[in-house]
C-alpha cells in the first residue's frame, strides 16, 4: 500500500509600506493593511514515488515566468522533488502588489516612494522558496477526504441589455435591462488533509468567485480567501492550514447585481469580506464531520503535466481597419496621455459620491476606448507569426478527486462543461495556474462585447475555450485508467 506523505507550509507575504496594489487601469498607493497577504503551500508523495507540490498566492495574478523561477530557486534546495511538478495559482485579489514587471507603458509608470513590482517581485519570491522548502521537507504521512458543499458567494457580473451589448457591473434598473449573461455555481469543492491520528491539518477550498470584494479600496487586503483562512484556524488550530483556489469564474463576482445591492453587504466592501467568510465556513461545518469518516490514507495518486497549445483569439481584417480609423479619431480628439489623467480624475470623483458602492473606473472612458482598438490592431498584427498560445496543464488525480489547472480567467460556461463530462466522481477547476493569460470568454460574451469578451483582456478565444475543454476532459480520462 502507497502511503500518502503530506506536507503543510504557510508565509506571510505582506510587503512593508505602501505598495501599488494591482488589478486596475489606475494606480491605487495603498493606506494601511485591511488583512494581512500569505501563501500557503501543500506537498504531497505517494509511496510510488508520484507528487504534487501546490502553492495558493494572495496576488491578482502573476506571469508564467514568475512560476518557472520559483522552480529554478527550488532546485537546489531539494534535489529529490520533481519541481515541474510544483504550480501556483492566485486568489485573485485586487488588493496586493503586483510582481509582473510592466514596462514601456508610460501611463502606468513605477511610482516614486513605492515598493516597485520588481521588489515586491524579489521579497515573494524568497518567501515562496522557503516555503516550499519547508513543505517538502516536513512531509508526514496522513489522508485525505474530499468533500463538497453550498455557499452563496459568485454571481454573474455582466449585464445584458436589450439592444445587443453586455457590459460588466452594468446597471441593472434601465428599462432595457435583459437579464444576466451567464449563471453562478454556489459549490464549494473541499479536500481536507488528516494526521495519522485523523486530526484534521488542512484544507483545500475551491470556489467559482475571485476573491474581490475589496477591489475598489485602497487597503492590502487577502479579501474573503483570508477573512475564511483565520476563521478556520480559530476553529481547528493555528497550525490549520487552508489553501484557496478559484474554479472557474472570469464572468463572476461576488455581487448579486439583480438586486442591486439590497438586503445584504454590498460586496464592495470589509463587511462583504466579513460575510463571505462566514458563508464559506459554514459550508465546511456542513461536511467536516461526514470527511473524517471517510479518510483515506492512500489513494490513488496522479500527476499530469501537458504543455497545449491553444489557438490565439484573431482580429479580423475589418477590425483592424475599424480600430485604426477609430484610434485615429480617438486620439484627435484627446491624445492617450490626456485622457488618462482625466481618466484618473473621474475615478476619484467617483469615489466620492454617497452611497456609490463602485466600480468607479468606467470601461466605456475615452482613455480606455483607446487602449480597447489599439489592442485589436497589436494582435491583428501579430496573429500571424504567434498563432498560438502556450499553456502548461496540471492533471492530479486525489482518490476520486481531480485537480485541473488553467492559466486563464475562465468563464463559468467552460468550467460547467468540464465537470460535466468529467470522469472524476468530484473535479477542482484552477483558474489563474501556472500564469495568467487573461479572460477566456464564452461565445456568448464575445457576441455581446464589453469588458471580459473583447480582444484586449484576453489571449485567447471561445474557440480555443471549446478545446481546453476537450483536452481537460481527455487529460482526466487519461488518469483515470
């Protein structure tokens, strides 16, 4: 019998002063900590040899190049762990730094007085591995339960209109107001880890909603990902470690727009984070009791890593023309830098009108209109020579469970399909694994336009979303045999 050999490590990566924190077209310095930032890191090994070493970030999103140097710091530090076999994701907080160096844009400039991306980049970086190092090596044997529940958190977060166009956080009270573009799933996927005296030591925890509701703040926060993580330490035990992971959920956000902020948090703020915690909780007391009672000290263990290409979204001839004509009269009108700084301008007028709850950036703004064309004409050009888009893959097959990993903002639709036709009694969709490669809008959302289905948030289409669906679901029938 191959036991199952578990390692937990858990770092505190929150920077020290203020930070630009990520995730918006416009700078936002941070003032003062709302919650504290970490990575928690879990090291598995069968007795076969087989493992998986999974890192959960409180970050917005990082680049693969982040991922691969992490391994190559790893290396040396632990001759006898397949570090192809190590893959991050992020919990998709608004509220952190960011660790992807950005250059030649000169309307997001390096801040004076801030700790720069490249910096921050640095200080995680050392956390990670040590982390990392510490999880391996502290590996133990133990089981594993999944388990599964309900809480209501994700909601789809663009609106359609009558005439034919979607937008995100689009009002909802227009007399032309159609309905929501897309569904939510209210599942929580949960793996709980166990000691050899069946005392619980850790948790996965899987939901389709990004961990977002501080986005609009100015505070570093681990948002609701953290408000649940110190919850369950109260409940199990400082040690108790909870390692969060976003299903898939481009189109979602933790805002029941329909209702229109009425008779509950609105979501945009620290008592939606509240909130939500205490939903996500309540969802693993629902189940925790019934795990223990199926542990599982050695189960079928295995870990797939594919590198698939995917074909790159394409712009057509006559958008490309159309984005040149109209990036043109743009520009005329106002030029880019001007209209970022009215941009910006707006964005803090908008704060400050009572009782709005957000967002405050308007994706319809003359700055972004810019930004929007000029990102058809770059991959109009480009889409030739770079026809396709890499993505590394993790398949990891847990007892009746698997883990599948994507690098993109994935919308619902794709991750409904591959937990349907999943030969997996329980699957884990991770979005924003490995990388980032932006949305991955259905073809409903690129039909309907608006933030999260145009050309520039994302790398690839619906087409392609349509074949990473297909090679998932291969990839976990191939496990399964």
């Amino acid at each position: 019998m191959a036991k199952l050999m578990i390692g937990w490590a858990e770092t505190d990566t929150t920077p020290e002063g203020k930070v630009d924190l990520s995730g918006q077209y416009y700078h936002r310095v941070s003032e003062g900590v709302h919650s504290r930032l970490s990575a928690t890191v879990l090291a598995l090994e069968s007795g076969d040899g087989e493992q998986a070493v999974m890192v959960a970030l409180d970050l917005v999103v990082f680049q693969r190049d982040f991922q691969a140097e992490l391994r190559a710091m790893v290396t040396p530090e632990v001759p006898d762990l397949d570090v192809s076999k190590i893959v991050l994701n992020a919990i998709h907080t608004h509220n952190a730094p960011g660790v992807d160096v950005i250059a030649g844009i000169g309307w997001l400039a390096e801040l004076p007085d801030v700790l720069s991306a490249a910096d921050y980049r640095k200080f995680i970086l050392a956390k990670l591995k040590a982390a990392v190092v510490e999880a391996w090596r502290s590996r133990k044997a133990g089981g594993i339960a999944a388990a599964f529940g309900y809480a209501r958190v994700g909601h789809c977060r663009r609106a359609v209109y009558a005439g034919g166009a979607a937008e995100m956080y689009g009002r909802t009270d227009r007399d032309d107001f159609a309905g929501m573009e897309g569904g939510e799933d209210s599942g929580v996927d949960m793996l709980f880890t166990f000691d050899e005296n069946s005392k619980p030591t850790g948790i996965i925890l899987n939901l389709a909603c990004p961990s977002q509701v501080m986005e609009a703040t100015y505070k570093i926060s681990s948002d609701f990902m953290g408000e649940a993580r110190q919850r369950l330490k109260q409940q199990f035990g400082d040690d108790f470690r909870t390692l969060g992971q976003i299903s898939a959920a481009g189109c979602q956000s933790p805002r029941d727009l329909s209702r229109n902020y009425k008779g509950e948090p609105d979501f945009w703020h620290a008592d939606g984070v509240v909130e939500i915690g205490r939903r996500l909780v309540g969802a693993v007391d629902g189940v925790g009791q019934a795990a223990t009672e199926k542990i599982d000290v050695a189960p079928k263990f295995r870990h797939a890593v594919r590198n698939v290409i995917l074909p790159r979204r394409r712009a057509t001839y006559a958008a490309y023309v159309e984005a040149r004509t109209k990036l043109v009269k743009l520009e005329a009108v106002m030029p880019e830098a001007e209209a970022y700084r009215q941009f910006c301008e707006e964005v803090r007028r908008n704060e400050k009108v009572p009782g709005r709850p957000g967002p405050y950036d308007s994706k319809l703004h003359h700055f972004v209109l810019i930004q929007n064309n000029r990102a058809v004409i770059e991959r109009y050009e480009i889409q030739d020579a770079k026809p396709g888009y890499e993505v590394e893959m993790h398949v990891i097959r847990l007892g009746k469970a698997v883990f599948a990993t994507n690098p993109f903002e994935l919308y619902l639709d794709f991750g409904q399909q591959i937990k349907a036709r999943s030969a997996a009694e329980q699957t884990f969709i991770v979005q924003l694994s490995g990388g980032c490669g932006g949305y991955l809008p259905s073809a409903r959302a690129e039909q309907l336009g608006g933030y999260g289905g145009l050309i520039i948030n994302g790398n690839v289409g619906s087409d392609g979303g349509k074949q990473l669906v297909d090679t998932t679901v291969a990839a976990i029938a191939e496990i399964w045999k």
